[in-house]
C-alpha cells in the first residue's frame, strides 16, 4: 500500500482537460444567455409590432378625418360664396327696389307698373332673404360638423401619444425584465457550481482510496474497469458497491438544492478506439457506451435516485481524454463520466 501511494503521488497531474471542460462550460453558459436574450428580443419584436399596427391604425384614422376636415372646410368655403352672392343679390334687389321708389314718388311712370315692379322686387327680395337665411343655417351646421371633426382628431392624437407613451415604458418593462433574467441566470448558474463543488467534495471524500476514480474539469470519472468487464454492460460486485456510494451522495444533495433549481446529474459513456467485432451483443462502441450508461442510471434508480433527475449519454469513442494511440491512453479513455448539470 507505501508503495502504491508513492506510485499515485509520482504522477503528473494532467490541468488541461479540467480548463477544456471549465471553458466547455462558460461556453454552454454564454450559449444559454444568448438564447435568453433571442428571445426576449423576439417577444419586444412581437410586443412592438403589435404596437406599430395600433400606430398605424390610428394615423389612418386621422388621416381619413383629416380629409373629411377638408372637405367640410371646402363645402363651409363653398357655403360661404353662395351666402355672399346671395347677400349682394339681396343688396341689388334692394337698392332697385329703392330705384323705384324713388320714381313713385317722383310720379315718375304708371303708378300701376310701378307698384307691380315694386311687387315683384318684394318678393324676390323676400325669396332673396329666405335663400340668405338657408344659406346662414347650412354655414353654421357645416361649423358643427368641422367642430365636431376637430374634436374626433384631438381625441384620435391623445391616444395616440397614450399608445406610444405605454410603448415606451413597455420597451423600459422588457429591457429591465432582460437584465433582471440575465442576473437571476448568473446567479443560479453560480448557486448550481456550488453544489456542485460540494457534491464532488463528498464524492472525493467516499472514494479517495480508489485510483481509477478522479476528477477532471467540472465532471467525476470513473475508469470502466472500476464498474464493468470487458465489452460488457453489467456492472460487477466491486462496480456496484462504489455506485451505491455516489447513489447515497446523490439522494443527500438532492435535499440540499432549492427545488427551483433544474438539476440533472448526466452519465456518460465513453470508449476507446478500437472497433468490436460486431458479431456479440454490441455493433459498435456508440451502442456499448450507451448501454454502459444506461446501466448506471438504472442502478442509481434502483437505489432510490429520482429518474427525472438523470440523464445516460453514450459518446462511443469520439470524445477521448487522450489522444494518442496505445494501451495507456486507452485506458484513460475508457470511462463513465458523470456531470451535475441544468436541464
């Protein structure tokens, strides 16, 4: 046992996985955030196009009263002329009825032609001002009407500039909304690290003595010679007894994280490089790296792991630690991983 701790102390502790995976995650992180940000920007684009039809609404409304507006205006001014030429019509005949009066007195003429031009003029001096006082009441009922018009176009800018007042302070609404998303992320993000931290800081305490079990980067490792025989999926006696352990952590740190929090604990299976043969139960490493994981996840339930809070991915050999081809990296790549992680 000296010996084998000397062997363990001597080995280079290899930093560059853990900052891939460091960076894998501020990289998932930022990926997320960008999303979040897409689509609040999609809900504003939908809340200010909504907002731009009712704008344009309005303006077409006050548009058509505007020309309406114009129109009254030109029936008023229209109104206004016919009024006028009515009143020096009304002027003329009067001053010819004067005329002839004037004449009368004089004795000027028959008094009986005169009186009946006088007549005459009488009467269309009486249509003349009957035609003058029509024209007056069609002028006033035209002001109404422009008043009436006026008040509709005040109304219609009024709310207008009300739409465009609570257009504004939606836009100040959703900016602040997305600032107040992005700190609740970070935070959660920062809350689940911890968790994290402390899940693998039991973990590391249960199974210090192994050294096949480690941790590289945000995730914990485990040697597939430590759980399963060769190009097999059942975990073996020594396999389960370390998995019960990480079972017992789980449902421990379980009762810790706020249930607001959407936890998953990911299991990995991953493989070396070298083909199987096709002719056992596997086809290849994709279906042997799943099926490991799968067999983990089905052992953590079996132990009491809620099933909604585990996840069984198989990489095959795809994603290995070491890239370089002979039996110790390998070895290395051969493993499940696992990775406490957001839905």
């Amino acid at each position: 046992m000296p010996l084998a701790r000397g062997r363990r102390s001597q080995r280079a502790i290899d930093y560059w996985p853990g900052f891939v995976d460091a960076l894998s995650t501020l990289l998932l992180t930022f990926m997320f955030l960008l999303s979040v940000f897409v689509l609040a920007q999609f809900l504003l684009s939908r809340e200010i196009s909504g907002k731009d039809e009712v704008l344009n609404r309005l303006n077409s409304q006050i548009n058509e009263l505007t020309q309406l507006l114009a129109l009254e205006k030109s029936n008023t001014q229209d109104a206004q002329d016919q009024l006028a030429n009515l009143q020096a019509s009304l002027n003329a005949a009067e001053q010819e009825k004067s005329r002839l009066q004037t004449l009368l007195d004089r004795g000027a003429g028959s008094d009986a032609a005169a009186n009946a031009r006088i007549g005459t003029l009488s009467n269309d001096l009486e249509n003349e001002r009957a035609a003058n006082q029509r024209a007056l009441s069609q002028v006033e009922l035209l002001n109404q009407q422009i008043a009436a018009l006026r008040k509709q176009i005040a109304a219609l800018e009024d709310a207008l500039n009300a739409s465009e007042a609570r257009d504004r302070e939606s836009n100040t609404k959703i900016a602040d909304l997305g600032r107040r998303l992005n700190v609740a992320l970070a935070q959660r993000v920062q809350e689940l690290n911890r968790y994290r931290s402390d899940f693998f800081g039991r973990l590391r305490e249960i199974l210090a003595d192994r050294e096949n079990i480690r941790i590289v980067g945000d995730r914990f490792v485990f040697q597939s010679e430590v759980l399963f025989p060769t190009g097999s999926d059942a975990i073996n006696a020594e396999g389960q007894v370390e998995m019960k352990k990480v079972a017992d952590a789980i449902i421990q740190l379980q009762k810790e994280i706020p249930p607001e929090i959407n936890w998953v604990l990911r299991v990995d299976g991953h493989t070396d490089n070298k083909p199987l043969s096709g002719t056992g139960r596997y086809r290849d490493n994709w279906e042997l790296s799943s099926a490991r994981a799968t067999s983990v996840v089905k052992f953590f339930i079996a132990n009491g792991v809620p099933a909604n809070r585990l996840v069984a991915a198989g990489f095959g050999e795809f994603q290995p630690l070491d890239a370089a081809d002979n039996d110790e990296a390998r070895r290395k790549n051969r493993r499940i991983e696992l990775k406490l992680t957001e839905r």
